[in-house]
C-alpha cells in the first residue's frame, strides 16, 4: 500500500459521522462479557455473538471499521461467508489487533509494557493476506503512587512506535493506543499531566521511527476524574481538558483521533464527544473506537436469548453507532435516546 493509499484508509476510518467498532477482545476478556450473560466462552458462542454485530444491517452507516481478534478475522459468519467479506459488502473496514498483551514490566511494580513485536512483520503479512486494512496495539498507563514512571512511558512510547513503522511497512494503517487508565481516585489534572507527558512521549518516538503520521490514527483516552474520584470532572471540564491536552501534543498531520470509552457509561462517553466536537476548530476529526460502549445493550438483549433476540440486539447496536457517528459530529442530543 502506497502513501496515498494509507491516507486514503485512515480518512475513511475517520470518515464523518462515521467511527470505529472494538470487538477485538482477548479470549479472557471475551469469557468476561459472555459471562456476564450467563454464557460459556465457546468458539461457537463467540462466533455467534460477533456475527450478532457483524451483520447489523445498515452497519456501515455510522461505523466505519472494526477491530477484530486473531480468532474472528479466520472465521465465517453462521451463513458461511467470511466475516472479513461481510464486512467489506456493508463498507465497514477491517483491522486487527497484533498486540500480544500488557505485562508487568520488570523492575517497575504496578507499571506494564505491551509485548507483541517480536516476529510482528510475518504476522501482519498473513493478517493483509486475510483482508485487514488497519491494525492496533494497546499500551496501559497506570495512575498511582509514584506512577506512571518516565521508563513506562518511554518503552511503551517506543514499542508502539516500533509497531506503527512495521504495520505502514506492510501497507497497514497503524491504531497507536496509549491508554491512560481511568482507575483509580486522581483529579482531572493529574490525568491531564499524565496524558499530556504520554502522546509527548508517543509522538517523539513516531517521529524518531519515521512513521507517517497522515496514515496514522490515535486512539486516545479522554482527560478525564479516576473512576473513584470524590468529585469527577463535568462533561464540558472533561471535553475542554481533552481537546487542550490533544492541541499540546498531538502534531496536525495526524490523520485523526478516535477515542476510547475505558470505562465509561454508553451515554456519558457520547456526550463527552459531543461536547468535543462542538467546540470545532480542531486540526483533525474527532471520532470514537468503543468496544464495551457500544456492546454493552446489544449483549444483554442479546445474551438473554440468543436465538430469538438478534434483531433487537441489532437495533440496539445502530442506536449506538448513530449517538456517536451524531456525537462525531457535534450534532448529539439526550432527547434522541429517549426517543429510541
């Protein structure tokens, strides 16, 4: 894939009113939800869920692309078409996560990096053979006492970085994530120290790995209170926090930005996006890549009965795609879910 043709893909993935769907859960997080629905995680139990929201109708309207697990870019949908082809025929873009997972980093107790590179160049030749058109990595950011440390930030900054050159490398746009965690009691402010110092760190090492920053996206957590903070941040505190916070370390070449929920309730992540997008102005597209807010009410209607509640779990899927493809655009009301 050429420069032009990796400029093209990421804009699509940030298309407007468009964003990105996460059902790129690793196999114990998948058992998690499916749990919590009272299902085991079986290979067929995960097939048949994802091909729940694969094959939403009218899915590509708001969702631009989806992340998938190593697992589900092999497998076929219950009719038997490959889920990389259904996707394709409803426009929706496929990528894939090659990160294999955040572990404890050596001599920093409660910090960890994101391991994956090695024999990464081989694997996303298979994954390209597969159909994916973007990738992602995940790195985690702990806030604590004395955390996150400066070798935290700078070995996940340059693992990511590693990653990016090697995915644009094969002709894949390269989903950079650097999750700053919202556990925890932190203000607003120490999230905005911590998150500003993190995408400083990323984009030092992007630049110094030569990674194309027009194919590149930036999936980003909000500036936002620790989920056991005495008082939380407002909507409009946490919005004005995040934009400032991206305007200071976040280079205008970049092709966008979509967020992550990390935690968030569905409705307080769209409006926090909303918020975002009203203010304007900004030199990249504002989007989202939600994973549990946007399952999260299609999986209890559908774990309920998986046979026969498929269509409104469905329905319940495109609401949600379509409070944040409005939310993306800065055109999100509370009186549209009430009306749902």
């Amino acid at each position: 894939m050429s420069s032009k043709q990796l400029v093209e893909v990421a804009q699509a993935m940030v298309a407007e009113g468009k964003g990105i769907l996460a059902i790129d859960e690793s196999s114990g997080t998948i058992a998690k939800r499916l749990k919590s629905v009272n299902m085991a995680s079986t290979e067929d139990n995960r097939r048949a869920y994802r091909d729940m929201l694969l094959t939403t109708p009218g899915l590509g309207d708001h969702i631009s692309g989806a992340i998938l697990y190593d697992e589900t870019i092999r497998q076929k949908a219950l009719d038997g078409t490959p889920f990389v082809q259904v996707m394709n025929e409803a426009g929706v873009l496929p990528g894939i996560k090659v990160d294999t997972g955040a572990h404890a980093m050596a001599g920093h107790p409660g910090e960890k990096v994101t391991e994956g590179l090695d024999g990464l160049r081989g694997r996303l030749e298979e994954y390209v053979g597969l159909g994916a058109k973007f990738a992602k990595w995940r790195a985690v950011i702990t806030i604590g006492e004395d955390i996150p440390t400066s070798a935290c930030a700078e070995a996940n900054a340059h693992a990511l970085a590693r990653y990016a050159a090697l995915c644009q490398e094969a002709g894949v746009v390269p989903i950079v994530e650097p999750e700053v965690l919202m556990d925890g009691d932190h203000s607003i402010d120490t999230c905005y120290e911590v998150t500003e110092a993190t995408l400083r760190a990323v984009f030092n090492h992007l630049y110094e790995q030569s990674v194309f920053l027009e194919g590149t996206i930036l999936k980003a957590s909000m500036v936002i209170s620790g989920s056991e903070a005495s008082k939380r941040a407002g909507v409009q505190e946490v919005a004005e926090a995040t934009v400032q916070c991206l305007l200071n370390s976040v280079p205008a070449s970049l092709a966008g930005v979509v967020f992550l929920s990390g935690g968030q309730s569905d409705v307080e992540a769209t409006a926090h996006l909303d918020a975002m997008n009203r203010m304007g102005g900004l030199p990249w597209p504002l989007s989202f890549s939600y994973g549990r807010a946007l399952q999260a009410p299609s999986l209890k209607i559908w774990g309920d009965n998986p046979k026969d509640n498929v269509g409104r779990a469905q329905t319940a899927l495109a609401h949600r795609a379509r409070m944040n493809g409005l939310a993306a655009t800065g055109r999100y009301e509370d009186s549209l879910e009430e009306a749902a």
